[in-house]
C-alpha cells in the first residue's frame, strides 16, 4: 500500500511539473499581433497629388510590384478564366491504343490534329499548333501540350483514352507564398497578353503579363491611408458642441494644407464623444480619446491622403482606387492555446471574485 501512494505521488508531482512547464511555454507565445491601419489600392498610374484639388500636378505615379515568374503554359487557365485543375474532355485512342512508351509519344506528337479534337470536343476553348507542339512528361504516361502562345494543357492516358487537363494556376501561387481565396474575378486586359486577378476576398490584385518567355506576376501597390490626422486640446470640445470649430482645429488642418470652405458641416455623433465634419468631397471625424481630440480622414471621402513612399505623400481621388481592411492575423496553434489559457484564467479569477463577494455578503448578512 506504501509503495502504491508512493508511486501515486510521484506521479501527481510528474504531472502537476509537467504541466507547469507546458502552461509557461504556451504563455511565452509570441503576442499576436494586432490588424494593421486600412490600406488603399491604387490602380496602376494613378496621381498622387500636392493637394485635393482638381488642377493640382501629380507628384508621382505608383508602380506594380514584381512578386515572380511562371511558365508560360498558365496562360490557359487565364485564357479559360480557371485557375484550378480541371478536366476539359476525354478522347479514345482508337488504334493507337497498343502504343507504349515512346511509340505512343511519336504517334501523339505527330499524328494527332490537336486542333480540331479541341474545337470539336470544347465549346469555347480554340488550339492554335505550334513547331513543337507535345512535350513528353512521362514516356507513354503524361505530356504537357502547348499552343502558339504557349499555353499549356496537361494530357494523361487512362486505359485506352487521353484526358486533357487545364494546369494548376492557383498551386503555382502558393507554390509562391500567395494563397488565393475562392472569390476571384479575372479579366482581360490584352489577348495572350495581359491578364488581371482580382481577389475579392482578401482585397488584392495581381497583373499577369508575358515577357521574356514567361508570365510574369505584379501585385498592384498599396499605399497606406493616412488616417489620423492630428489632435488638440478637449478645450475646442465646446465649440463642436455648438456646431463650430476651434482655431486650434482650424489651424490643424491648415497646418497640413488642407483648406477648410466656408460650406463645411459640424455634425455631434451619436455616442457624444465624437464629431463628424463634412466639407465639400471630403469628411473627417473627431473623437475624445484620452482627454484630447484626435482628427481622422474619413474613409467616405471623396479625397484620401495616402503616402506612396517615405518621401512622398499627397491625395488620390477615392474612386480611383480600392478600400480593403487587411485580413485578420493568422495565430499559431500556440498563440491559440495561449489565448484559451488566458480566457479560462480569466474565467478562473472571475468566478473566484464572486465566491469572495458572496462570502462578505453572507458575513455582512449574518452580523
């Protein structure tokens, strides 16, 4: 009986030890980090502008940035408006089903007329031959089928039949660190030569272009959003009140060369602590935050100042451009853990600051 309470002891301590030392892993967890400020897509050639003004002079213009090359053969899934792998038709063999190896490899490659299997087993998708048309995957096996543009089609034999493939654009990107949602629209910009991906879940867009005998991808740039503006005293909080504003707000925003007309609105939020002012295309917002009064561009704005570069920052008209929150950070299954660790010590204390006030409410109760 002895050595089993032993035994059962040091078990417990083994435990209780070993339990310890996960709890203090987990809580070590990197701290997960917070959603980054809104962010403004500008299309390609867009001007960042001095000032939010009609007739003020571009600064700069934005340029797409290079993220990497593909192999020419995708063209067919942006043609086609598909991205993932997915069956286009089956064909018999016929006679050449007997065929192996590299006598089937010859007999595909030369004695087949991709052109009109295509036109007539596909409704919409059109095979133009190129001087080198089958290239051998695996003899007998698998061929990668290119057209004059260099499309790609994947071909596979199965029994005694070919099934042909469009290839896996969507692996390609996460081959490269860029995963796609589910909810894309793609669009032509130039026939075999240019091609926009737009991911409307996620808020990006991706130009595909040829060049140099690849197909080379851009993601469109994305200047920051200079939201907050500047802050006062709470003192010009009664002026707001009023439906005015204070010098000092006044002077804020010409500090940032941003005139103020005579036609712009002061308008009390719902919550008292924040206004709203309007001005012509352009909307603000003041909050109490702290005792002080913080200024931020509305996101609604006609008008939105972004910063292109570290040198350079101006306006750009809102309806040039796309408006995207940036995606929620993605936690580690250790953030995870720590995050239910902390919830259920939370749950913990709670439960056990009740217990207290009950127990004074009790002895208050019984003297």
């Amino acid at each position: 009986m002895k050595a089993f309470l032993k035994s059962l002891t040091f078990g417990i301590i083994v435990i209780l030890t070993v339990g310890f030392g996960i709890s203090v892993y987990i809580l070590q967890a990197p701290s997960i980090g917070q959603t980054k400020a809104s962010k403004f897509q500008v299309h390609t050639r867009t001007a960042v502008r001095s000032r939010p003004t009609v007739n003020s002079k571009p600064l700069a213009y934005t340029k797409d940035v290079y993220r990497f090359s593909l192999d020419r053969q995708y063209i067919s899934n942006l043609n086609s408006g598909i991205l993932e792998r997915e069956h286009l038709f089956s064909a018999a063999l016929t006679h050449r089903a007997r065929l192996k190896g590299k006598d089937l490899d010859k007999a595909l490659k030369t004695a087949t007329d991709w052109q009109k299997m295509f036109a007539d087993l596909t409704e919409s998708t059109r095979f133009r031959p190129s001087t080198s048309v089958l290239e051998t995957l695996a003899s007998g096996k698998e061929w990668l089928l290119r057209d004059v543009s260099g499309a790609g089609y994947t071909v596979t034999r199965t029994n005694n039949q070919i099934d042909i493939y469009l290839p896996d654009l969507k692996d390609a990107f996460d081959t490269n660190k860029i995963e796609l949602s589910a909810d894309l629209e793609i669009s032509t910009e130039q026939k075999n030569k240019q091609w926009f991906i737009k991911d409307k879940k996620r808020k990006q867009t991706y130009s595909l272009a040829t060049g140099n005998e690849k197909l080379i991808v851009y993601q469109q740039s994305k200047p920051e959003i200079l939201t907050y503006l500047f802050e006062v005293d709470s003192a010009s909080q009664t002026l707001l009140a009023a439906g005015k504003l204070s010098p000092e707000l006044i002077q804020g925003f010409e500090a940032l060369k941003i005139p103020l007309s005579r036609r712009t609105q002061v308008s009390a939020g719902e919550d008292g602590v924040s206004w709203n002012i309007k001005d012509q295309s352009l909307k603000y917002n003041i909050r109490n935050e702290d005792d002080r009064l913080k200024v931020y561009l509305d996101l609604d704005s006609g008008w939105l100042r972004i910063r292109a570069s570290d040198e350079i920052t101006g306006w750009v008209q809102s309806n040039r451009g796309t408006i995207f929150e940036p995606p929620s950070p993605i936690l580690s299954s250790r953030q995870l853990a720590k995050k239910r660790l902390l919830t259920l010590i939370d749950k913990v204390k709670a439960k056990v600051g009740m217990s207290d006030e009950e127990n004074k409410t009790a002895d208050a109760a019984s003297r």
